[in-house]
C-alpha cells in the first residue's frame, strides 16, 4: 500500500454532503472510550496481523484454509452457492454489497467486474463460464464459526438521535447495537446472521453453545455501562440503543469475508487501524490510478492502467445536487470524519436553521471515510445505511457502504485521476 498524505490537519470546507473533516487520530471504541497509543483497543488476531480476533487466516493470496480454527470445526449443512461467490467476489474486489446469498443489482455488478477483469462475457449472471473462474477459489467456504470477542460486550451501545442538534451532543456516532456492529463487521445485516445463526446457534451446531445465548431479541448485548459519551453541561442524555439478539462469548456463523488482515506497521492511525479491523477490511490493498463512477450503471471502477481491479456498486447524485460529470483530482482523504450539518447546504438554499457540527462515527452521515474531491462541495464517502446503497440518492457525493469506502481510501492517491461519466 502506497504511503499517502491524508488530509487531517486541513479543514475540507464540503458543504454538498456538509462536512468538514478532521481525522480522529485516537483509537476509540463506539462510545468514545480512548484506547492509548500502545493499545489496540482490540484483541488483535497474532503479531503478524493486526486484524481482530474474528481474522479470516488466509494465508497472502487469499485462498489458505479458512476453516482452521476450533470454531470452524462445525461445518455448515447447507450448501450457499450464490454467498460463497458473494465472499469471494467481496474478497476479489468486486463488491457485491451487503453479501446475503441472493442476487441483487450489487452482486450482478460485481459478476459483471468480475467478468471484465477474466475476459469473460459479461452477463452479470452466474453462469457456468464464470462459475469455472471462480472455482479457483472453491475451497473458500461461503460461511465459517467465529466467536464475538468479550470486549465487543463491555461498551454500552447507543441509539443515533434523530436530530441533528441532539447529534451534536454525542461524543461519537458509533454503532447502535453490538448486532448491528457484527452485521458490518462481516458485511451482511442483521437477518442474515440470525439465518445462519437459528435459535441464536450455528447452523450445523450439534451439542451445547460455547456461550448461553438468549435466542430472543431481548437478549442484553452491554456488559458494565460505559461513560455516557455526552457533551458535558448540555443537559442532554444518549439512549441505549436496542437489546442485541447476539451476545460477546457466543460462537456464530458468518459470511467468510477474507482480505481482513492488517500488516504491522502498514496504518500508523490507531483509530483508522480499529476501525479497519472493525470493518473487516485489511490494510493490503492495489494502488489504483483512475477510478470511473458511472451514474447509470451505479458502479464505482478501479483502474491500474487498463486493468480494472475493483468495482464497487454506488449511489451518486440527486436532482437538487446532480453528479457533476466531467474528470476531478483528488485533494485529501478524511477517516473517521467529523460532519459540519447545515439545513441551507443540504436543501441547496430552500431551508435554514441551525449548524451543528457532528461528531465522528459509523453511524455518521458519511460514514468512516470523506475523500475530498477537486469539485467543490463534492466527495466520495461511507454510509450509515449499507443496505440502501444503489437504491437511494445522495447528496450529489458518491456514496458505498463503510466497509467498500475503507477499502477505496487505501487504493487512492493524489495522483489518481477520478472520472464521473453518465
């Protein structure tokens, strides 16, 4: 990974998408608790990989065997043909967004990348051709066995307001519940762990659970409440956020995302390397010089030279704030980003009111990541709403989940060329 200047002592005045961004240079958990500077603030998988204890363990390219742990000593009883090519394609590169075992507009746009990049017909369809290029990759299971870390237990997780004034009072826009944080962690949602998950239990489970979970969703997710991360003097009081279904300690079935390992050394941010680690994205990415945001397509492609080695499915654009065509340069990069809020901004001057500036966070409006852009006001940037990407406008940024965000902040540079096209 090319080392690369990022813009955090600058203020990026983007008042399309409404930020100002500073990066968060601390490590801090979803509540703001400060981890120093030779703690983690994880359990981080050996002292070769930075990941967190939840590391896939591919070996460098990416195909090692995944199922070598105690935990992955359950098999899965049902064969996942479209999630194992989702785990792989997200592995490759080639986004297929939230991974949930069905084709969708995100996992065609990702075989369609796929595709491209192995000379094949491009049909976005899982056809036989292209199941024989993935079958290089076969003995990557579509799912494997982890056990949730017992420090993801011990914060307590609060709800995001509705407001931004109440927003502002937060000290860190963090995940509402330890379920929604495994969710993002391994790139899927809520449903589709219970899924894989029946009766709060591993598909394939046979015998006691390592851990007692309760199989209602009335099941604690917070160890000992953490500090309530608020603004002193405001008056104001953060909600917890909804009792988790899953719980620290238990053992559960995941989608088997890989590319998660962190090389020692290779991110100096402690707050950017946790929140890599929380994301399930690794540190090991390919240097890009140009990327393509199509607004038709609703596809984000990563170039080196003429090869096209990453796609990403993406929303850009509004009719208030319309994706400005035309080549851009990139001028910093933003992690853990706070957000400037401003009603006039965002409504293209039809509204006012107050400003407020939000604190940084998954939850937040752009997510973990703001790559500021040459075009004024406009940028590149997370979500807190992974589901929704491809589906929804934004404000005329260019919007992907957290976890594909993450990965693009890694292969851009000042150098790379950004093309919008319609």
């Amino acid at each position: 990974m090319r080392t690369f200047l990022v813009a955090a002592a600058s203020s990026l005045a983007l008042a399309a998408c409404g930020l100002q961004g500073k990066d968060n240079e601390t490590a801090q958990d979803d509540t703001g608790a400060q981890a120093s500077s030779n703690d983690y603030g994880y359990d981080t998988y050996s002292g070769d990989n930075l990941a967190d204890t939840m590391a896939s363990n591919d070996d460098a390219a990416g195909k090692g065997d995944a199922m070598a742990g105690a935990d992955d000593a359950i098999p899965d009883p049902e064969d996942r043909p479209i999630m194992q090519a989702q785990v792989v394609l997200d592995r490759e590169g080639f986004g297929p967004g939230v991974i949930d075992g069905k084709m969708g507009m995100s996992t065609e746009n990702a075989l369609n990348g796929f595709q491209t990049a192995n000379n094949l017909e491009v049909t976005g369809e899982l056809d036989e051709a292209t199941k024989q290029a993935l079958a290089e990759w076969e003995q990557i299971p579509a799912t494997r066995v982890v056990t949730v870390p017992p420090n993801w237990g011990s914060p307590t997780y609060y709800k995001t307001p509705d407001d931004a004034e109440d927003q502002a009072k937060m000290q860190r826009l963090g995940y509402s519940s330890l379920d929604e944080k495994l969710a993002e962690r391994f790139h899927t949602t809520v449903d589709v762990l219970k899924q894989l998950n029946p009766n709060g239990r591993p598909a394939g489970m046979k015998g006691p659970a390592s851990a007692s979970p309760s199989p209602t969703p009335s099941a604690t997710a917070s160890g000992s409440p953490s500090p309530t991360p608020s603004a002193s003097g405001t008056g104001f009081t953060p909600q917890p956020g909804p009792k988790s279904y899953f719980q620290a300690g238990q053992q559960l079935r995941v989608p088997n995302i890989g590319g998660d390992r962190i090389a020692p050394g290779a991110v100096k941010d402690l707050s950017w390397q946790q929140t890599l680690a929380t994301l399930g994205v690794g540190s090991e990415q390919p240097e890009v010089d140009r990327i393509v945001v199509s607004k038709a397509g609703k596809t984000l492609k990563a170039y080196q030279g003429d090869t096209l080695v990453a796609l990403f499915t993406v929303s850009s654009g509004s009719s208030e704030f319309p994706l400005p065509l035309g080549e851009w340069d990139i001028v910093g990069i933003a992690h853990n980003p706070t957000y400037a809020y401003s009603p006039e901004v965002l409504t293209g001057g039809q509204k006012s009111g107050e400003s407020y500036d939000l604190p940084p966070g998954p939850n937040g409006p752009v997510g973990v990541v703001w790559i500021d852009l040459s075009k004024e006001h406009y940028g590149i940037h997370g979500t807190p709403d992974p589901s929704t990407i491809g589906r929804a406008q934004s404000h005329g940024c260019v919007r992907l989940t957290n976890w594909d965000a993450a990965r693009l902040a890694q292969m851009v540079s000042q150098s790379t060329q950004v093309i919008f096209e319609a």
